[in-house]
C-alpha cells in the first residue's frame, strides 16, 4: 500500500468561510486526495493526498481552477563549478526533482539559476543543499528563504492598498456631489431651477453624467475583484461573499444607468455602489492587516534563529550561514552569542538563557555532557558543542512545524459555522429576493397608504441591495481561527505547545487533572537516604549496597540509578552483572559473583515467596517518611532496605495550589507504596492518590476516572500529565495529554499538549489558556451569528441605508480579528 504524503500549501484570494469550503471541496476532488484542511486566518490548505495518483502541480492547479492562488518565492543562485552545458541540464533536473519546486531553470554562460518554489513545502536552504549534492556550490543572490509567503502576504495587503486610495479618490468627490445635491448645497448652476425646502432638487440632466463618470471606474477598477471571484464561485458550483457584494452593488449601479439613460423613473445611486465598494475594500485591508498580527508569535519564533554560526572544520574557525552547519561541526559560541543548532556541549561551562523556548525565567548551568538548543542565548561563558541537529531537525524547527500544524487544524466548536457557511450565501440571496418581491408587491397591497420616499421600484431595490450588502460570511469564517492562531502562538511564547486546535479547545473543558509523581511532582532525580539491615543481616550495609548497585547498573530506573549513583560516590567497586532482567512495576534481578540478587518492591519479595526477615517496621516506618523502601534480596532472603526518596519540583505545590483554585480536581499516580505516595501527597496537596498502579495499569486508571461520573449524566474530561515512557499509553488515553517537555521523545509524541519546561506550572498555564481561548471563540462566534440574525431582518424591513449596511460588514469582520487579538495582552 503506497503511503501517503502530507503538504501545506499558503492558499491566496480567500476573503470568507465559502471561499475556505470551494478550496477544500476543489482540493477533494483531486485524484488520489485524502483529505483537505483549509485555514482562512492562516489562508493555508494542509493536503493528505496519494502521491502515485496525484502531485503538487495538480494540487495548485485546481486550486487556481477554483479561481483562487498559491503564493510561490523565487530564489535566484549563482551556481559556482559549472563546467560546460550538460552540467546545467544536470542540476535543472536534480532541482525540479525536489518535493516544492515548481520550475528550475540554469544557465550555464551566466552561471545562474533561477527556481520558482512554494515556501511551505520546500525552503531556499533545502534548495542550496541539492545544489551541493549535485557537486556544485550555490551562492544567493537576494530575498530571504523564508519571506517568500511573507512576500506573497504583503502583496495582496500592497494590493488592498492601492484599489482603496484609487476607490477613495473617485468615491470622495461622488459622495460629496450626491449628498450636496440632495441637500441643496450646490451653486445654482447645478439646478433646473432653485431647489424647495423639501425634496430632492432636480438637477442638470448632464449632472448624472458626472456621477456616472466618478462611479464606473470604482465600480469595474476597484470592485471588478468581486466580479472575477463572484463568476469564479457560481462556476465551481457554489456562491460567497463576492457575489453578495457583486450582486448588491450591481443592481444599484445598472438601475443608475437606466435612470441615467431615461429608460427607468427615480434617482441615481452611483453613490451607493461606490461607498459599498470602497467601504467593504477598507474593510478587508484592515482585515488583511490584523490578520497579519495573528500570525506574530511565528515570526518571534522564526526570529530567534541565529543568522550565522562560528565553527571549526579542519582545525580552521570560520563563520558560515546557520543553514551551512552540519551534524558533527564543532560550534563555538561566545558569551552574549545565540547558540545556532541543537547540540551536546564538549567543553566550557556557562549559563544558558532558554526563557524565549521554555519560559523559564533563571538561565540553565551548562557543561559537558549538557545538550544545548538552538536560538537559546549563552550568558556567560565560553560553550564548545557538537552540532547533533541542524534545519529542519532543530527543535526551534519543530515547535515552528508544530504551532503551525495546530493553528491550521479545525477546532470542533468551528463545525457549526462550517456548516452554516454552506449554505449561508444561497439563504441570503433568497431572503434579498424575497425582501424585494415584499416591498415592490406586498406592502402596496397591504398598506396602501405606505408613503414611498423615492419610486416604489427603487425602495423594493435599496432594501434588496441592504441584505446583500450586510449578510458576513467572513465573521463566521473567521470567528474560530483567528483565536486558535492567536492562542497557539501565545501558548509557544510562555512554552506551552498545542499539537492541534482540538487539543486547545478541549483543555479548557478539563474537570480532572491526573499527575504522574516521578519526573512531574518530584524531579525524578532520586537520593539514597538510608541503608536499613539487622541483626539478621549476613552483609554489611556497604556490600549490600555494592551488590544492589552491581545489579542497577543495567537499569534505566531513577531508583535504580540512585542506588548506582551513591554506590559510585561511595567509591565501591561494583562487579558484573549476568542474567539480568527487570520487571517492570517489581524490580531487578541479576547473578553477582555467583549470588542470586534481587532489588525490588514489597511486591516483588511476596510474590517470590522471599521472608521479609524482620524488616516490617523499618519498611512502615520509611514509607511514612514518603520514602521509597528498596529491598534487596539475597539467595532469596531480604537482607536489607536501601531507601530512596525524590525531592519535589519547584513550583509544584503552587501549581496544584492553583489547579485547585480554577476549580479542578487533582490526583496523583504512582507505582509507589500507598504510605509512600500518601505522604508525597499530603506535601503538596492533591486529592486523591492511585498508588501501586503497574504502568500497564495507568492508562485503565484514566479510564476509570473519565467514566467516573457516567451514573450523573456527566462525564469527567480527564488531563493526565507524565513525562516517562510508562506514561505513554496513559497520555493517549486521557481526553488531553500533557506531556512534560523535559522527558521522552515518546512521551511527547503521545501527547497533544507539551510543556517545554519540566516546571509543573505550565499546567495552570496551558488551561488557562484554552479557557480564554475558547472563550474568546464563543464571543465570536455570538457576535458573528448575531450581527447576522439582527441585521439581516433590520435591512429586510428598509432600517438599514446599503452605504450603513456596507460600513456594519466590513466592521464586523475587523472586530472578529481585533477580538482575537486581544489574546495577546492575556496573563496565562
């Protein structure tokens, strides 16, 4: 079965929620496609697609067929090493072979090549990289590998621009003519004769004419964008906001002309068209701008990388682009320096500043052995380090690729307007017709003594081109997004990172947090406290511990590394292990010169039968202490207890203190006694305690607890946060896994939320986010669904000018986007 393949592709000319459902609907229809997820705040489509049926120039192609743009860069690289023609044909095929190159095109009596790519899928460093693979060195010429989206952005936003200022100049004069016409404030040249008091003043019949001039070019220059996405729209089957505006501001501008013409009765409303225009045109520059501040926290993100790097090859510092470090490259990084990659430090010693990726506040101790990350800042000393992750692969580039995979997913709260968008447009151009058809036929017949203020045709019209104009797709398209992209990028900023917009949404809605005590309460870094034997003991407390420790020199347990550790400290020298074997949630065995040894739990001596020799009190006694009484067996006879204990996190009794005051319950698990764990937990104050829970057993415990309230109609939505690899199965069981940043890899990919930091704080933080984000939401979403359900009915019955009507549109969608924004200011 062939695998299939997943590309984001930076979507251009989306103005509302239809354009969002005829991209993905298009984008569906491809052979081999998946599935399509298309953001209108990020204006981004995530592709799953086969890629023996299909490929990206099919992809852009039918998203171009829809009527609609995928934004592309063009790097320009002078190619170095080129020795006659066949070498330029050579990279022109290696380039267009690479996943986002769209063309290549080399020329070898210039020595350059000039490639069109799309940003997102490919970058211009990847690009440099298969110049260096093909035997040729790449140098660029200009534009900076990651602003061609940016580019492409900035553009349109160009664009807006330019048909605003060009619709004002025409629009202003048009306005001030017609209101002074209707108002008398002309000179008198203007006027068939001096107007009255009351009325509209007729006019010079060439005065129309003026309107018509000022109007056409607002009309077919500034709005023909509306007219080109209306017709693109109704071709792929579907209709949006472009054809409201289009349809509105037509019929305002061709009855004019008839009246203009002399073949229809009434005034002209040039005006009305032109204002609706110019009005929405403003709406969406402001829109596009604002759109372009929820995206910030990106290009922080992005903006913390180090431009060079200072490294030594061939016992020679040279400084070269960070896009030039390989894995292996001994870096160099100066005090004040941002270290460029991730990497293992070899020598020096220095504090690292990591706030701007975990957001902890106090610089990190660094020395040999201690990996680094890049675009961290190196405070002190001088740091040496072995580059182990470069590009794509740093771990700045993967919460970059993760923040963005999460403000492009779709929330569930945004189903209901998805849904309503569908079929949002085809109801309102139902209800304009109707509003006409009410105006022009009924209320004659039902209130026959209704005074018109203009021709019964032209208020029938008005009222017609209100609805239109006032009906906002966009609110609706954007009310979700444009929070998630806000709320995502301010969780990356204070080291909280959301795999996906359900995850965001879903935390807000936690009623159980469970903690997992090693490595999330505690540090996870577990001392000997004690070494317990008797006078029944055969050894002493030192070979005790040396042949305990010869066994816990194959685990990977804390415990078992802590019995190692003070064995080390201590100066013993251990012997070797044979026959090893550890079972998990019991302990360790192993063959020490000739001696049959066993390290382990209460439960593990009982279930091998072994006598406790005595030691039930000292064990009772350890275990209320909140220490963790390791026995160790000898030939099958316990002849002493090494105690362990693990020092709790800073931060976590204030975290839980916290958890607590937003209203959650709180509960601890841990394979630890019940004594031992009870004691941990009346340090720090949770709830409840799952204690002697076996790892394969944790993920059953959350379970449990989801279903806890099942009997009241209401189910618990349980978090559970851990850090360990036997926290895995349990994170993917829980309705939100929080995996804490500093443990396993394997942790963090079970997890859909994970906390850069190991500080337990992070927490409260990421709740607290999901809450104002998802409150924020449901503000939008409310004033999107009720900026329609009351202003549409308003326009229906002729309390809404189209000019009034138009203003309120463009509103609404700049109040959905500055709502989300305020995201940014929150304290989580």
């Amino acid at each position: 079965m062939t695998d299939t393949k997943q590309l984001t592709l930076p979507i251009t000319g989306m103005t509302c929620a239809n354009c969002v459902a005829t991209v993905e609907r298009n984008l569906k229809k491809v052979n081999g496609v998946e599935n399509a997820v298309v953001n209108l705040s990020s204006e981004r489509a995530t592709v799953q697609f086969d890629p023996s049926l299909s490929a990206l120039p099919d992809l852009i192609a039918r998203v171009e067929r829809a009527g609609y743009g995928v934004a592309t860069g063009e790097a320009d690289l002078v190619i170095k090493r080129l020795a006659d023609d066949n070498d330029a044909r050579r990279l022109e095929k290696a380039l267009a072979k690479l996943d986002g190159v769209l063309e290549a095109q080399v020329t070898f009596t210039t020595e350059k090549a000039r490639v069109k790519y799309v940003p997102t899928v490919v970058s211009q460093a990847e690009i440099r990289e298969a110049v260096s693979r093909s035997g040729f060195e790449a140098m660029e010429l200009g534009g900076d590998a990651e602003d061609a989206e940016a580019k492409a952005r900035q553009h349109e936003i160009n664009t807006q621009r330019r048909l605003l200022i060009t619709g004002l100049i025409f629009t202003a004069p048009l306005f001030l003519l017609a209101m002074s016409r209707d108002f008398g404030l002309l000179p008198s040249f203007f006027y068939d004769a001096m107007p009255g008091m009351a009325g509209m003043a007729p006019a010079k019949w060439w005065f129309n004419w003026i309107l018509f001039a000022l109007g056409t070019p607002v009309q077919f220059y500034v709005g023909w964008q509306y007219y080109v996405g209306a017709y693109k729209a109704l071709r792929n089957g579907s209709a949006n906001m472009d054809v409201l505006i289009a349809m509105g501001t037509s019929a305002a501008y061709f009855y004019s002309i008839a009246v203009t013409l002399g073949i229809a009765p009434g005034s002209v409303y040039y005006e009305t068209a032109a204002v609706i225009i110019v009005l929405i045109r403003l709406g969406k520059f402001l829109e596009a701008r604002a759109k372009g501040h929820t995206s910030e926290a990106i290009k922080k993100l992005m903006g913390l990388r180090a431009k060079t790097a200072r490294i030594v090859r061939a016992g020679i510092e040279t400084e070269v682009p960070v896009d030039e470090v390989r894995v292996g490259d001994i870096v160099l990084v100066k005090p004040g320096e941002k270290i460029p990659v991730d990497g293992v430090v070899i020598e020096g010693r220095s504090a690292v500043d990591e706030a701007m990726l975990t957001g902890e506040s106090m610089p990190v101790e660094k020395g040999p052995g201690d990996p680094v990350i890049g675009a961290t800042l190196n405070k002190l000393g001088l740091l040496k380090f072995e580059a182990t992750k470069v590009g794509r692969e740093t771990a700045l580039a993967q919460i970059v690729r993760l923040v963005e995979d999460a403000q492009g997913s779709k929330a569930p709260i945004q189903k209901l307007a998805d849904q309503v968008s569908a079929v949002f447009v085809p109801i309102v151009i139902a209800i304009a017709v109707l509003t006409f058809a009410a105006w022009y036929f009924a209320v004659p017949l039902v209130f026959p003594n209704y005074q018109f203020t203009d021709s019964q045709f032209t208020t029938a019209l008005i009222n017609m081109v209100a609805v239109l104009v006032i009906a906002c797709p966009c609110a609706m398209g954007l009310a979700t997004p444009t929070a998630v992209m806000v709320g995502t990028g301010k969780g990356a900023e204070n080291g909280v990172l959301f795999k996906n917009s359900e995850a965001l949404e879903r935390a807000g809605n936690v009623s159980v947090v469970i903690l997992d005590k090693t490595g999330t309460i505690t540090k996870g870094q577990p001392a000997v406290t004690d070494i317990v034997i008797n006078n029944r003991s055969s050894v002493t407390g030192d070979v005790l511990l040396r042949l305990a420790a010869s066994v816990e020199k194959g685990s990977e347990h804390p415990l078992g590394e802590a019995i190692w550790a003070e064995a080390t400290t201590r100066g013993l020298s251990l012997a070797e292990a044979a026959g090893f074997k550890a079972e998990p949630g019991y302990g360790v065995q192993a063959e020490v010169e000739g001696r049959s040894v066993a390290v382990g739990n209460v439960r593990m001596m009982n279930a091998r039968g072994y006598s406790m020799n005595g030691f039930e009190s000292e064990i009772e006694r350890l275990q209320s202490e909140a220490k963790t009484a390791m026995l160790a067996a000898i030939d099958g006879k316990v002849e002493g207890i090494i105690a362990v204990a693990d020092t709790l996190k800073d931060g976590s009794i204030e975290a839980i203190a916290e958890l607590h005051r937003m209203g959650l319950k709180v509960a601890m698990i841990t394979g630890d006694n019940r004594k031992t764990a009870e004691a941990i937990a009346k340090q720090v104050g949770v709830d409840d305690v799952l204690a002697e829970v076996l790892p394969e057993g944790k993920s059953s415990e959350v379970k449990k607890l989801q279903a806890a309230n099942g009997q009241r109609s209401t189910i618990n939505v349980v978090a559970m946060v851990g850090d360990g690899v036997n926290d895995a199965p349990a994170l993917a069981q829980a309705d939100v896994g929080i995996a804490i940043g500093t443990g396993t890899d394997v942790a963090m990919a079970a997890a859909p939320v994970t906390l850069m930091s190991g500080d337990l704080r992070g927490v409260t933080r990421a709740i607290s986010l999901s809450r104002k984000t998802l409150g924020t939401i449901k503000q939008n979403l409310f004033w999107a669904f009720f900026y329609n359900v009351i202003l549409i009915p308003a326009a229906a019955l002729g309390f809404l000018n189209p000019m009034l009507a138009a203003g309120a549109m463009a509103f609404s969608s700049i109040f959905v986007v500055s709502n989300s924004l305020r995201l940014r200011g929150v304290k989580v």
